[in-house]
C-alpha cells in the first residue's frame, strides 16, 4: 500500500476509536464538562485539555521514537477493568467511578498500541486529569472541613492582631463591630478555607515543575529524580499556600467587618479579595519553586539518549478489535441503562403515621426551599418532627427515589451536614431491633453546631435490604440494577437533641427508628 493509503487507513482507523470512546462516554464527557463549568472548585479543568493537548505536541517526537506494542494481557485487563467501572458506576449513579474509568481506559489504550515507555511519558497529563476529576463529596467534605478549621484558627489569630473583639465557634467568627451592639457572624465556608484554590494550586504546582525542569527528559514521568522530589514538594506546599492565603483573605475581611459592618462581606471587596488570593497564593507558588530549583539542584541531559531506540512499532492492525470491544461495551452499557426498570407501586409518605408508639407529630410537614429540593432530587420526602410526653422532640426526614440511574440519589449525611457547620463525632454502627422483631444496623454520629448537640441515625432502605454503609449501599444498588431492574430506595434520618444525658437520646432515637422500620413497607417498598 501507498504511504498515502496507510495514512488514509490511519486515520480511519483514529477516527472510529474515537467514535468507539464518544460512544461508551458521552454522558461522562458531557456531566464533567459541565462541572467544570459550574464548579468553581473545579473550574481549572476546562484548561486541563490545551494543556495536555501542548504536552502531547511538546513531547510528539519521542512519542514516536519509543512507540512500540505493549503487553496485551496488561492492556487488556485495563480495558475490561474499565469498562466494567463504567458499567458499575451508571448503574450506581457514581460518578467519580465513571470518570476513572475514562482514565483508566486511555491508559489501557496507550498501552495496547504504544507501549509502557509512551505511558511514562504522558503521566504528566495522566495526573493532570486525575486532578481534574471531582473526588467523592464525601472525601471532598473530610477534605474541606479541617481546612475551614485551620482557616478559621488562623484568622482569628490574625484579626486578634488588630484588637478585633473576636469568638470562634467551630468555623464561624463572630465579630462585634465598632459602635455597634450586635455581632456578625463570618462564616469560614469552603470558598474562604482554601479547598477552591486548593485543588488548582496543587494542579498549577505540577505545571509549573513540569515546565520548569532542568532535565526535560527523564525517565520518571518525564522527571529525572531532582525534578520529580521538587515536583513533589511543591505540590505539598500547595496546600499550606492555598490555606493560608484564604485565611488572609478572612483576616481582611474580619478587620473590615470591625471597621465598616456588614458591606465588608458583601458586593466588590468579597470579588476583588478572592481573585487577590489566586494572585498572591501563585506568586507564592512560583516563588517556592524559584527556591526549591536552587535548593534541590538538577542537570541537563537526557538519559533515554543513551538507551538502545526502539524500533517504532505499535498495534495497528490490531485497533479494529479494541474498536469492535469499545462500541460492543458501550452499546451493552447503553442497553443496561436504558432498559426499563420495574417500577413497585407505593403509597406517598405524607401518608407516614402521625403516631408511632408514644411519638406523635408535632405540627405539619415541613418543606424545603425550592432550591433545596432541586438539589435533592427526591421523588417523594418527608421532613417532620416526633414528640414524647417529657418534651423530647426528634426530627424524622426520609427522601425516597424511584430510580438512581439518572443522577438523583441519597444525599448522605455525611455529605450535606459539614457543609452546613455540623461537625459529626464518635462514629458508630447500632443494632436496633424493631418492636415488631426486624433487626437492622444504623450509622449513629453525636453532631455538633455553636450550642447545638445531637444524636443522629441514619440508613438506607429499599429493595428488601437496609444497609448503613454508603458504599456497601451502592455496590447492592448496582448488582439489584442488574439482577431485579431496580435502584429505587430511601435515607432515613433521625436526629433528637442530647440533653443532659447521651445514652437517653440514643435510645430514644434507637425507639423512633425501629418503629419508624415496623412502618415504611407501604412507602418504601421491599
């Protein structure tokens, strides 16, 4: 054949690959992209592609000098492993797991038709997508909270400095303006702990290594050993850098706040601040980088030179069976997902018992903000309060879903409170015993906000089970998707004051939840 006929066939060839990966990820594609637009924890990710596109054609011509077929066994376990996260995370409505699987498998085709050595060369990019993916809100909350701590601490120490009157309560400071009788509390949410800058930081740190290396063809990663331990180090500082620039930031804004009131939080300064701190916290960055290069010294050279070349070589002829394997895993996803599901009649849970037991309902149901629910998602809810004849009052919420598949799913407790100022302490799973006999397992937590200290239980019910995992409730919501075509389901969540004594709380929690169980067939069905 012709040299224009095999680049014709090349092309071809690269062309339905592509539609065989759009095929099987379109949805992924399309739900991370928009992410990236909307959340700005995120939003470096929409850069994330041009950089990676000029790495690639930066590194073009060694791409091709160590292209040579890599082992089958290797890429094709990465493959299937892929495609079978893929699967797996549809069906469970889990997206960080859909997204790795899209990592996974680029890895895994690299490798078929290029080869380890090209894989190594492009872990840069490998790692930048990696750090353009969303992490699980759960990890993402575990992440976030301390880090509002810290910022908090850190500010109050700051604003102290100027003779501020200043109380910490967790991550609010509250402030008493000057000539003012009444405090305003400054809330050290997510934006102002670093966790939004952190993640670009730490992205913009590996940048700035890789752009900067003294060896620009080393064999680890495209870093030779200097460069990879300065790379390493200034990702780590990345994180005191974001936080204390944002505590800073809430520094500033805890002065102005003493001086001028509330306008301070408010309009032009809280926009100009937040772009300051991306300014300062990169200058930070790049000056430690200055540093870190005249500390941990480097050489120029390129070890790969002195390595026997390969002869170029690369699975072509046998693209057509991973084409053929991606479009046959995509279809079969798209069948899986779009197949009906079976669909359990119920009864609507405002039809819940207004007394359980000794509980009877205090007052009417109560509602979410409009904006709330459409976080939510739930099919159906219930949000209400129970109460004892010694005053104990419980607060009940059970959000149903008639199907996970389309993105709406439980929203954890673990995942919606820390963001509202709760702190959950002292973990444990219960066993409760319904009067009625049925035995199940709960998640208990002591949560805590300013004055506020409670007991909250909580699980997950539907399909005939009632797990108190979040991740053992997915991995059952996939493999009930599969094998009895539903992810329909309820959380359940209890939650009554201390008091004066934590052991009466948890068993009056422990009470309300078993009946509550006894009770919920007709609305949650088994």
């Amino acid at each position: 054949m012709t040299e224009n006929g095999n680049n014709q066939l090349n092309t071809i060839k690269i062309t339905a690959l592509i539609c065989a990966l759009v095929v099987s990820y379109l949805a992924v594609l399309e739900k991370l992209g928009r992410d990236w637009w909307i959340d700005e924890n995120y939003s470096h990710g929409l850069l994330i592609p041009f950089v990676i596109g000029f790495i690639v054609w930066n590194e073009w011509d060694r791409l091709k000098k160590w292209s040579s077929a890599g082992p089958a066994w290797l890429s094709g376990s990465m493959i299937v492993a892929a495609a079978l996260m893929l699967l797996a995370g549809t069906l469970a409505s889990e997206l960080f797991t859909q997204r790795i699987s899209l990592v996974l498998m680029l890895a895994g085709i690299v490798i078929y038709l290029f080869g380890l050595k090209v894989l190594n060369i492009l872990a840069v990019p490998f790692v930048l997508l990696l750090l353009a993916i969303p992490i699980p809100q759960i990890v993402f909350n575990r992440i976030a909270f301390p880090l509002q701590i810290w910022a908090s601490q850190a500010a109050v120490w700051g604003i102290r400095i100027f003779d501020v009157p200043t109380l910490r309560n967790g991550n609010v400071i509250d402030i008493l303006p000057s000539g003012s009788t009444q405090t305003i509390s400054l809330e050290v949410v997510e934006a102002c702990s670093g966790i939004r800058s952190l993640m670009t930081l730490v992205t913009l740190a590996l940048v700035l290594a890789y752009f900067t290396r003294r060896d620009e063809h080393g064999t680890r990663a495209g870093f030779s050993g200097v460069d990879l331990v300065r790379a390493i180090v200034l990702m780590v500082l990345a994180v005191p850098i974001a936080v204390l620039t944002n505590a800073a930031r809430v520094t500033g804004t805890g002065y102005l706040t003493y001086k001028y009131g509330i306008q301070a939080v408010e309009g032009t300064w809280h926009d100009v601040s937040g772009w300051l701190v991306y300014i300062v916290a990169l200058a930070l960055l790049i000056g430690a980088n200055f540093i870190l290069s005249k500390v941990i010294g480097g050489r120029k050279g390129d070890p790969m030179e002195n390595e026997n070349t390969p002869s170029i070589s690369h699975n072509s002829a046998g693209v057509w069976p991973l084409i053929i394997c991606l479009a046959a895993s995509g279809i079969l996803i798209q069948w899986f997902v779009n197949r009906g599901e079976i669909t359990p009649p119920r009864q609507s849970l405002a039809g819940l018992s207004a007394e359980l037991g000794e509980w009877k309902q205090r007052g009417s149901e109560i509602k979410f903000e409009e904006a709330v629910e459409n976080v939510l998602k739930t099919t159906d809810y219930t949000m209400r309060e129970y109460k004892l004849e010694n005053g104990r009052i419980a607060n009940v919420y059970i959000g149903y879903y008639e199907s996970q598949r389309s993105g709406a799913t439980y929203h954890s407790p673990q995942n919606c409170l820390p963001g509202s100022g709760w702190t959950l302490n002292d973990p444990q799973y219960i066993e409760i015993v319904s009067p009625k006999g049925r035995s199940f397992t709960a998640r208990k937590y002591t949560i805590k906000n300013g004055i506020y200290n409670e007991v909250m239980i909580y699980w997950y019910q539907g399909r005939g089970r009632i797990e108190a995992n979040e991740y053992n409730d997915k991995f059952n919501t996939v493999f009930d998707s599969l094998s009895k075509r539903r992810s329909d389901g309820a959380m359940v969540r209890i939650m009554t004051s201390v008091w004066y004594d934590e052991v009466a709380s948890t068993e009056a929690a422990y009470d309300l939840g078993g009946r509550i169980v006894d009770e919920l067939s007709p609305f949650v069905p088994e």
